[in-house]
C-alpha cells in the first residue's frame, strides 16, 4: 500500500511501504459499537500515526528533481508535525539531479517537511564525487543551506587524507569539511601527522588549510618515528604535491639532520627535503646560528643558503660574519660568503673587512678577501 502527501511548501513527499497500517481504525470501531463516545487524546494521538515496513521515502522540488530518497525497514510518520522516524536508514541525497551523498545509519528522522534530516547510530556519509567517507554517531542535514552539521565525534577518510574531531560542518556544494576540536589528520607517501583546532579540508583542490596554530609532523619511513616537525601559527597544506605553506611564529625541527628554523613563513617541499623562507629567517645548529632576509635550507644536501642582511654568530667564542650572500656546508661546518664581508672576533681583538670570506667560523679560522684594487687576505688562527 502506499500513500501520497503534499504539504503547504513547493515540495512532494512520497511515502511507499509494502506493509501500511493505521491505528485510525480502531477509533472507529469503537464509534461503531458506541456512536456516542467522544475521542479521548490518546486516540487522537493514535490516530495521526502511519506505520510503513520496508519503506521508501524521497521528496522532490516544484521542478520535479529528487531532493532524497531513504528506505527503512520501519518508518513512522506523524501528521500532526509532518516528521516521520525510520529504522535502519539507507539512500541518497541529491543537489542538481545528482546524488552527492550515499547514507546509511541505525535511525533517521525527517523533520518540518524535510526541512532537516538527522541520522544517528553509526552514519557512514560517502560522497561519490570526490571518494570521500565520513562516520559519526550522528549527522543533520540542511538541504536548503547545503551544509551537514557534525555535532560529534567523527571521521573523515579519503584515499589521500584521513582526519577526526570533534565535531564538523561539511558544505556539499563546495565540497569543504570543516573539523573543530582536537583535529588530527594523516597523509601517506611521505606520512605527515597534523594537528590543531580548526582544519578547513578542501577534498577536491587536495589541501587542507588551518587559521589557527598548527602543527605538522614528517615520518621517518624506515624507523616510523618523528623526523622533522613545523608548527606556527596558520598554514596550509596541499597534499597532492606534499608542499606545507606556514605563516606566523613558524618554528621548524629537524632531526637528520639536527637543527632548527624559525621564520614568519616557510615553505617546506616535504619530498625534496626543501624549506624556502621569502622572509627573515634563522637557522641554528649546534652552537652556531645564521640568519638573514631570505633563505633556503636542502635537507638532502645539507647546505643552507642566506640572502640579504646575512649573519652568522658562533655562540662559543663570539665569532661574528656579517655578508650579502651566504652558503653553509652543515656536515663540514664550512661556510662561504659574499658582498660586503665583515668578519670579527674578540679573542685577540680583530675586525676584517672583504668582499668574500671562507672557513669555520666556530672554530675562528676565516679568511677574508678584498677586492682586486685593494685585496686583503686575513688568516686567523688561535
């Protein structure tokens, strides 16, 4: 049996069901048997209940698309308030004549004339368009907003990114998973880790941004521990190409090899073991740091680059180099440097000045050159 209901809005929503019963009639039995009874409110309540087994449900707009069709093993649907409550839920939804999420759950319910559908009871939400999976023990659907609100615990899988929270908003049109709260996600080939607060997950453009602190973490893929880790206070991620973009009190550590970046933003080629700062940036190992407007740091190769304003200070003996342009060698502590060269040391009192310098600073063993007019050469050695 079936039955058909319009409501006062532009919308259809069809009810079939391969088993339909009505508590209306046992009211009417009894007026059969006493035409002067008056309906109690129990009965009244009974009355407006229709009880539907293996049931599909769907609604569509004025224009004739499918809003949504779910089945259930059981749905009950209440005149009075126009909310219907199902069973063991599956189906679809739909924007446009296209299906965009597939559901299923233990129990659903249709509010206000379809105005909202909530799930609960382990929801899986997957969406065919990009392979995206989301689970949680609850889920409510806003058709006019376009928007699934996670109130929460969940997880989001996707076969480049897997992440959870503790709670989320994804927006269907866009296809853009907001996660809020003790937010962690995973990306394979290399493994990065991410955690923060709140994480924006734009699954067809494959990044992931975030407005507040973030931390994100490389494994090593032989010993699967930490081998290097950025945090800051915003920063993206675009998971196709493994670039991290970082921007405000960006602090990098690296373990192979050992040293540590700071910067108000970095970029970090995670596969080519590449960190570029387009800002001022510091770069310390050991005893030793350098600094300067710009620079780059080649994980592979173990050589920093510095540009502009470039210093470099050993902490042990206070040795300073100030230039324009510095390369440093971090295995064998060698540096170069170019344009405008200072060079100073407290230990005999000395201040060279050149247009290159090499050597190792810590170890106050420098050698300055000037220029073809005027060259100086300055060795030093304690």
């Amino acid at each position: 049996m079936s039955a058909l209901f319009l409501f006062r809005k532009t919308t259809t929503w069809t009810l079939i069901g391969v088993l339909f019963f009505s508590l209306s009639a046992c009211r009417n039995n009894q007026q059969t048997t006493d035409p002067n009874a008056e309906n109690t409110p129990q009965e009244e309540e009974i009355e407006e209940l229709l009880i539907l087994e293996n049931a599909t449900l769907n609604q569509i707009d004025s224009q004739g698309n499918t809003l949504w069709q779910l089945y259930g093993e059981k749905a009950v649907y209440r005149q009075d308030d126009q909310n219907a409550e199902i069973e063991e839920v599956t189906g679809e939804l739909y924007e446009s004549g296209e299906v965009f999420l597939k559901i299923e759950a233990n129990e659903g319910k249709i509010i206000d004339d379809g105005e909202q559908i909530n799930l609960q009871g382990e929801v899986v939400a997957t969406d065919p368009r990009n392979g995206a999976v989301l689970k949680s023990e609850k889920i409510e659907w806003y058709p006019q907003d376009k928007l699934l609100v996670i109130p929460q615990p969940l997880t989001g899988t996707h076969p480049r990114f897997q992440a959870s929270a503790n709670e989320g908003k994804y927006y269907t049109d866009r296809e853009q998973l907001d996660l809020i709260g003790n937010v962690e996600g995973v990306a394979k080939n290399p493994r990065l880790e991410l955690q923060g607060e709140l994480v924006s997950w734009f699954i067809p453009q494959e990044t992931v941004k975030s407005p507040r602190p973030l931390q994100v973490d490389r494994y090593d893929p032989e010993t699967e521990t930490v081998s290097d880790r950025v945090t800051a206070n915003s920063g993206e991620v675009k998971l196709d190409k493994k670039i991290v973009s970082l921007e405000e009190n960006v602090a990098f550590n690296s373990s192979d090899p050992k040293l540590q970046a700071t910067s108000n933003a970095i970029t970090w080629e995670v596969e080519k073991k590449l960190i570029t700062s387009r800002q001022p940036i510091q770069v310390f190992q050991e005893d030793i740091t350098l600094s300067g407007n710009q620079g780059t740091v080649d994980l592979n190769t173990e050589v920093a680059e510095f540009q502009g304003d470039v210093k470099g200070v050993s902490q042990e003996n206070q040795a300073t180099l100030f230039a324009n342009q510095l390369r440093w060698n971090l295995p064998t502590e060698e540096i170069e440097a170019t344009g405008n060269v200072v060079y100073q040391q407290q230990n005999p009192p000395l201040t060279t000045k050149g247009e290159k310098a090499s050597g190792i600073l810590q170890e106050e063993n420098i050698t300055v050159q000037g220029t073809e007019e005027e060259r100086v050469v300055t060795e030093i050695v304690p």
